[in-house]
C-alpha cells in the first residue's frame, strides 16, 4: 500500500537535506586549506547556528527547552554523536581525502542503521529494500571512488571515518522520535548549542582561529545557516516520518551535489564513473519517492 503525502514530502525533505549538505565538503576544504583549523570550523559554525536559530524560535520555541528537555539524556546523546559524526568527518576529510571519508562514513551509516533496525524488529529487510540500498551503495562508490586526493595520514583518516559513520547512524536513530516532541528547529538549536557549549574549553584553551578574511567569514556563515540551520531542521522533519535507514539513503545525494560543486567551482574532473554512480544513486531516491516506506511510527 502506498504512503500517503506525509511520507512524501518527509522523503522531500530528506533528499534536500542531501543536496545542502552536499556543500560541506567542499566549503570545509576551502577552509581548511585557507589556514582554519578544523576544531574553528565546527565550533564558529555552531555558534552562528545558534545565533541564527534564537530569534527563530522566539519565546514560545524556547520554551520546550527551558521546560527541561536539555537535561534529557536522549538530547545529550543526539548532541554528542551529531558533534564526534561532523568532527571526526571534517579530520577524515584531512587525513584521508574528500573520496574515502565520504564513502565510509556516509555508506556505513546506511548499513549499519539497517542492521540495526532489522535486529531490534527481528524481521529482515525485504527484497526491494535490500536491492535499493544496494543500488545507493554502490552508486556512493562509483560517485566518490575516482574523487579527490589522498590524504596524508590514510589510516588514522580511515579510522575516524568509520568512527563518523557510526557516529551517524547513532545520531539519527536517537532523534527521530526527539524532533516530534521538540520540534525540528527546537532540536537543531539545542543539539547546536550543547556541541558549542561542549566545544568551548578547548577552543578557548586552542584559542579557536576566528575567521577574517570575507572569503572564511562567508563560509563559517554558509556551514551555520545553510548547512546546519536549513539543512538540519529539513533533516529532523523528514525524520518524523521516514525510518533512519531510509533517511541515510536520501542523504546520500551529498556526495552526488558535492561532486557536481568540486566539478564546477574547482574545476575537477568528471569520470563516467561519477555520472554512472551519481545516476544510481537518484535510481535510488526515485525508487523511495515513487514507493515510500512504510510511515515511522
């Protein structure tokens, strides 16, 4: 039986959610390789999400927050795993190159969410289930297997991708049932907060580089409210009503946008790999659009 229009426009938003996300990659090794260190990125991108998201909720917003729920440990755990996916992506970045740490970690979240869902319902995934994550895996390889450099330090880049994947998975499986009772920017902003408050004492003690030149600034402004703000309150509202494994399958379409920014703002090259890999990948997104998943309960 097909879903109803609340799982289409939540597979909406997840898909979108990819497509922004897909900037990241790209505007942190502009960074990076601008001199911002990346404990500064994660840390100025929180904290102008958090700029941004005050005025947006306003009083009544807050007041979810304000009623306890940042004590809640579920809350914690999104704000803890959601902080180690983007730092331990952004040293991966680093140390491995752009190609394998968004192969890894964003291609173990999927399965690892997977797995995880079929063992806690005791039910295994079903044919076409299986046949669509197939068809985005392997559409993640072909996209990100012949794309950019190696990096310096390849297995300890390796290792933190993984740590990011997981981290990940972790993350979205927590806040799914989160953002109905809080709301998506309600999250948002307090997970934002919770990794800046968390984030602060080492970038005190580190002295956290500010950025200063108009290129840094826009940047850290791009990653704050495009990349976080926008992008994470599309994400928790697709949550609400798409299974996390699907989810992950969605957001896979970062890794096609970044591709695509990488070809037409720093003139990388594109394989037929690429096309082929990024065609799978929206085969993939087709396929759970044209035939949602049963809605999350």
């Amino acid at each position: 039986m097909l879903a109803g229009p609340g799982a289409r426009s939540g597979i909406a938003a997840l898909t979108l959610t990819g497509v922004l996300w897909g900037s990241i990659g790209v505007v942190v090794r502009l960074l990076q390789d601008g001199g911002l260190p990346t404990l500064s990125i994660a840390f100025w991108r929180l904290v102008c999400a958090c700029v941004v998201l005050v005025p947006l909720l306003g009083a009544s917003g807050l007041a979810p927050l304000r009623a306890g729920a940042l004590r809640s440990r579920r809350l914690a755990a999104v704000s803890v795993a959601s902080l180690a996916f983007q730092l331990l992506f952004f040293v991966a970045v680093r140390d491995a190159g752009v190609a394998v740490a968004t192969l890894v970690a964003l291609g173990l979240a999927p399965v690892a969410l997977a797995v995880a869902e079929a063992a806690r319902a005791r039910v295994m995934p079903d044919a076409r289930a299986l046949a669509v994550l197939g068809c985005a895996l392997a559409g993640l390889a072909l996209v990100t297997g012949s794309g950019g450099t190696a990096g310096p330090r390849p297995l300890l880049g390796l290792v933190a991708a993984i740590g990011s994947g997981l981290a990940y998975a972790a993350s979205t499986a927590v806040s799914g049932p989160l953002s109905t009772r809080l709301g998506p920017l309600a999250i948002t902003f307090a997970s934002s907060l919770i990794g800046a408050v968390l984030l602060a004492p080492v970038a005190i003690v580190t002295r956290a580089s500010l950025p200063r030149t108009p290129t840094s600034v826009a940047g850290v402004i791009w990653l704050g409210v495009i990349a976080t703000v926008v992008a994470y309150g599309l994400f928790y509202t697709g949550l609400r009503t798409t299974p996390g494994s699907v989810a992950m399958i969605l957001t896979l379409l970062e890794p096609v946008t970044a591709v695509g920014l990488a070809a037409v703002l720093l003139g990388e090259r594109l394989t037929a790999a690429n096309v082929l890999g990024g065609a799978l990948l929206v085969a993939a997104v087709a396929a759970l659009y044209l035939r949602p998943p049963p809605r999350r309960a």
